[in-house]
C-alpha cells in the first residue's frame, strides 16, 4: 500500500477527502468549536492494543472535548506517522474501529496526512459546533453550585472504553455554569475548573469504578467523564458529588481534607 492507495480506499467512505484542503459549510448562527489530540505509541496504548482500540480510543479522545463544550461533532482530520512494524491491515483496521465511532456520532472524515516514524502517533483534530455564545467554559462555576460527574471514576487502569458524553453535553447548554472532561485526573481537572472560576471546591463522595481505590480516581486520568458545575434549582443529569464554596481559588477539598492537584502532566514523563 503506497499513501495513494490509502487515501484512494479512504475516500469511497470519505467523500470529503481529495483535494488539498476539505471545503464545508460553517453552521449558520453556530460558533465552532477545534480541538486536537495525539495518541502515541507508548504513551495512550502500547502493541498489545488492537488496532481497533487505538483508531476508536484516537478519536473518541478529541470528541471528548466536544462533548464537554456542550457541542455536536462535525468533521475530523486524522494526521498519522506509521510506524516500521505496521501494515496494511493493521492500518485498515485501525480506521475500521475509528470509522465505527465516526458512524455513530454522524462525524465526517474530511482528510488529514500520512508520514513515517520510528514510533505509530496520530493527531486527531475535530471540527464541531455550538449554538452561538452558549458553549460550556471552565470558568463559570459560583459559590453555592453543586458539582456533578457523568458517570463512575477509576482513571485509566479501570477504564475499558472511552464514552464521549456528547449527549450529556448537550443536555448541560443553558443549565451547567461550568464543564470540562476528566483526562489528566479528577482532582487535577477539578482544580482547573475551580481556578478558572475563582473558587473552591469541597467534594463530599467520589463514584468509583468496580476494583478502582479512591487514589485511583482521584489521579489516574482517562476517565473521559465530564465534570459540570450547575446551580441546586437546576435538574441535570449525572451523580452530585459536592459543592463550589468560597476559598482560595482552585482548592480542592475531599470529606473536608485538602485533596493535592496532581494527574498526569507529560512535561513530568518525558524520559
């Protein structure tokens, strides 16, 4: 398989790709939402991964911002270094598990770019949209809010698939006062929350994933859940697990203990 071939066998599912740069229509009254992701060889999966696994886990990383901005998924573009040890196959069938997730979120394939490298990585970037002035931002929460997750916690040893909570997003728009995905850990995304928005945050319970400890949700990351602020009169969706309160900004707080910050930073792994 040579990057013509590829690209040729991509386009019979990708109409879109062709030409040097995708054309598409901008959403009338929408504001448009970019987000990119890398997923890389001995950071986000290792071999033992199916192909599968890492074309679905590439793109469902990227439209987990989506998600938590309250938006809808509207194109991607995948950039990828193929690694000496892949093959055809394995690239077909790495698009397979990314073209399932494409399917079911009604996301189109616009186009992107091939390269080599000692190592397989790919860069996902995801176009999508929001109404306009209503997405979701990390630095609206208020003192008396409650806080909420959409789903259990046990970071990336627990977390066996990656469910891009769009629809929760979508159901937060004019409801939460602020939102983001958990990737680098609970404690440490919940701080940026908080920061962003001159608060502090005191958690009274944490939902855990069968066999994850506390420590596990806490700090792991990847647990791709969205974390949402919202006032108590508002009814949203998902599991209540404290509140926002007055305090030095960015402070997190667990049955009145301070919590540390701490998550996966890539500047602390790069040897």
């Amino acid at each position: 398989m040579n990057e013509d071939a590829l690209i040729a066998k991509l386009r019979r599912r990708a109409p879109l790709i062709g030409d040097d740069c995708a054309v598409v229509s901008s959403p009338v009254g929408r504001d448009l939402l970019l987000t990119t992701d890398f997923t890389i060889e001995g950071v986000h999966f290792t071999r033992k991964a199916s192909a599968e696994e890492v074309g679905y886990k590439a793109l469902a990383r990227s439209l987990s911002d989506i998600a938590a901005m309250g938006g809808s998924p509207l194109y991607c573009l995948i950039s990828m270094a193929i690694a000496p040890w892949t093959d055809p196959r394995w690239i077909d069938r790495f698009y397979n598990g990314l073209y399932k997730l494409l399917r079911k979120t009604k996301t189109s394939l616009a186009g992107g770019d091939i390269s080599h490298g000692l190592q397989f990585a790919c860069d996902v970037l995801v176009c999508g949209s929001v109404t306009k002035g209503k997405a979701l931002l990390r630095s609206g929460a208020r003192v008396g809010d409650l806080i909420y997750v959409s789903g259990a916690l046990g970071g990336w040893r627990h977390k066996r698939t990656i469910v891009p909570r769009l629809d929760i997003g979508r159901k937060l728009i004019g409801k939460a006062t602020a939102c983001m995905d958990i990737s680098d850990g609970f404690a440490l995304d919940l701080h940026r929350i908080a920061a962003a928005s001159g608060v502090a945050a005191a958690i009274d319970s944490v939902p855990l994933l069968p066999g994850a400890t506390l420590k596990h949700a806490l700090h792991d990351g990847e647990d791709y859940e969205l974390i949402y602020t919202a006032p108590p009169h508002k009814r949203v969706p998902g599991i209540a697990i404290g509140s926002i309160v007055k305090g030095k900004p960015g402070s997190v707080t667990f049955q009145g203990k301070h919590v540390p910050h701490l998550g996966y930073d890539h500047f602390q792994h790069r040897s």
